[in-house]
C-alpha cells in the first residue's frame, strides 16, 4: 500500500486473499509502526509489516504480511536447526568418548598404578590390548614394575641377611675385659668362702651365656630381654658393691609380651658402664624406665656420667645415623638393627640425663592389638 496522508489518496495491492481490506488507508497505516519491521494487528488479525516514510515527497510505504504465511517456513527452518543442533551435539559427544578412550583413560589406568607403586604395591601389571604408542608405554611399565620388585626384594634379603650377621656377631663377641672381672670376682669371693655370693654369681653367668649363645629366633618379649638386662646388672653390681647404684622400673605388664629384637637393652648398659659409671670412684647411679604411650614404647637408660654439651649429643647422634660407620657393635648396632627392622621412626635418641650424664632412649614402634610386629623392609618387599 501506497498512500499519502496530507492529498488524501492511497493505492494498494495485494497478493491473495489473505490481505486486509483496505477501506481506511489511514487508519491502516496507523496500525503499523513508523518504520522498520513490526507486528501489527488489524482487523483482528496479526501480521508482520514494513514500512517507510518518505518526507520529501509526504508518501508512506507499507507492506503487510500474514503471519500464518510466514511460520511455515520458519517453523521447518526451526526443525533444522534443531536437528543440526543435535546432530551436532551426538557428533561432539563421539568424539569426546573418543578422545576418552584413546588418551584419558589409558592415562588415567597408568596414573592409577604409579599411585599403588608409590604405596608400596610394586607388583602391577598393566594390560592394553592396542598395538600403539600406548601399548608401547604400557609394556615398558609392567618390565619396569617387574624388575623394580626384584630389586627390592634382593635388597631386603640383603638387609635381612646383614641384620641376622650383626646379630650373630653381637651374640659371639664376649667382652674379655667383662669376663676376666667376673672370674676374678668369682675368685676372690671362692677364696673367701663367700659361698652364697658365689652360687649367685655362678647362677647369674650361667643365666647370661646361655641367653646370647642361644640361636633361634632374633626376637623375644620385652619381659625376657628386661630379665638378661637385670642379670648383667646384677653382674655388675656385684663387681662394684655400692660403687655404683641400679634401679631398674618394672616393665609394664601391657607391654611385657611385646616382641622385641634381642640384644636390645643389653649393650646401652654395657656402654653406660664403660664410659660413664666405671671412672667414678663412688655415687655412680644408673636407672633403666620402661614407658609406653599410644603409638610407641620407650625404654629410657640414664646414668650420672660427664656431663655432656649440645655438641657432644650431636657428635654421637650423627654417628649413630652416618652409613659410613663401620663399627657394627654396642649403640650403633643395636640402632642400625632397629632401623633396618622398624624404619626410620625407630632407634636410639641420645640427649640429657637428669641425673647429669647421658640419656638413651630405645624407640619402637608399638604394634596394634592382635598384629603382627610391623616390619618396614617386608613392607618394601610386598
């Protein structure tokens, strides 16, 4: 429709049937928006309509078109993008699982193993099928898995094999300058008739030989190691009369089943008497506690020795820990033993005794109720 308002005249045409009845231009053209594309309603009925003004020559263009004429194909036009949508979500969602199957997951697999390796799974045995680069990897693993367990299993047999030997060796070595006193004591109280004090002695060296020559099994309960402890005291405290006062703690009875390496207690207080209580003349004192929390027990020997400074504690604890050691008897032995059997969180502590000299602490770990004794190198080997 062509009309213009201020000459009064219009002229219209139309397509089909559909259009409306021009009888009022002006009120048609008023239906529709001043310009652009619109909706507009006339007569009841919606259409889409353009129109434009021109204002050089005061004449309006405007055209309108059914709206049920124009869904049509906008409706088959929706249902092809919607079919291409999905289409085209389907095709990325493929590709995707894909994607998946082909990196993440076989990663995802691999990953997974290296996390069981790093908890001490080492037996893994990766299977992938495909012939690819990933095969390749996979391959490779599992000889890596295979070979990384033998090794660690030749390692522990090592460690286990060097852990027996230091123990065997600390069983066959007799200190000589330990027994010529004990039979000179042994003398001397025979050539005084001290008959009682003779079948003591007797009856605590017999005591003592026979539990470090005796083979078997390396490990015994605490209450048992504690007894040995208490004989060699006793040995010695009748060497030294009241040169040198002992005082051992009971042991715990929640503890006094616990296995424990053999030949434990033993050479701490061997050496506390060798450096620290056999210089004194008088008030030497060594006192031997059993304590016992949680997650660990500890058996605490101190002794009135010199009086050590931060240095000096630090001097033998490094040596304790120095791999290049070689000396393989007394602390350091017993130390490298607990640490080859219980890990890193076991051994000996060295620091200051209240009584003024040297306190050393035996640390193991404390093993749940009804479990076996923890053993960190088995674990490694499993």
């Amino acid at each position: 429709m062509l009309t213009a308002p201020r000459s009064d005249w219009s002229v219209s045409a139309s397509g089909g049937s559909s259009g409306p009845a021009v009888s009022d231009p002006a009120a048609l053209l008023a239906a529709v928006p001043a310009a652009g594309i619109a909706d507009a309603k006339v007569g009841g009925e919606r259409y889409m309509a353009v129109r434009q003004d021109s204002r050089l020559f005061g004449i309006s263009l405007a055209m309108l078109v059914p709206e049920h004429d124009v869904n049509p194909a906008l409706r088959t036009h929706k249902r092809w993008l919607a079919v291409l949508s999905a289409a085209s979500v389907l095709v990325v969602l493929a590709f995707a699982y894909s994607l998946y199957r082909m990196l993440h997951r076989p990663l995802l697999s691999l990953l997974t193993s290296f996390r069981r390796m790093e908890q001490g799974a080492l037996e893994q045995n990766v299977v992938y099928r495909r012939r690819d680069e990933f095969g390749y990897l996979y391959e490779q693993f599992n000889a890596m898995s295979k070979r990384l367990n033998v090794l660690v299993h030749e390692v522990y047999e090592q460690q286990y094999r060097l852990q027996l030997s230091e123990l065997r060796h600390l069983q066959s070595q007799i200190n000589p300058h330990f027994l010529y006193n004990t039979y000179f004591i042994l003398y001397r109280m025979a050539e005084l008739e001290e008959h009682e004090n003779v079948m003591r002695l007797t009856r605590h060296l017999g005591d003592y030989f026979q539990y470090i020559t005796r083979d078997g099994s390396d490990e015994v309960e605490l209450a048992r190691e504690a007894a040995h402890a208490r004989t060699y005291a006793d040995i010695q405290s009748m060497r030294f009369g009241s040169r040198i006062a002992v005082r051992f703690d009971d042991t715990p009875p929640d503890i006094e089943r616990m296995p424990v390496p053999r030949l434990l207690l033993q050479p701490i207080i061997e050496n506390a008497y060798k450096y620290a209580l056999e210089p004194r003349m008088r008030d030497g004192r060594l006192h031997v506690a059993f304590l016992s929390d949680a997650s660990a027990v500890t058996i605490a020997v101190d002794d009135n020795g010199e009086a050590l400074t931060e240095d000096d504690l630090a001097r033998l604890q490094a040596r304790l820990g120095s791999p290049e050691t070689a000396e393989s008897t007394g602390m350091i032995n017993v130390h490298r033993r607990l640490q080859i059997k219980y890990g890193p969180d076991a051994g000996l502590r060295l620091q200051r005794s209240v009584l003024g000299g040297l306190r050393v602490e035996i640390v193991l770990p404390k093993p749940e109720r009804g479990d076996e004794p923890h053993d960190v190198a088995a674990d490694r080997g499993r």
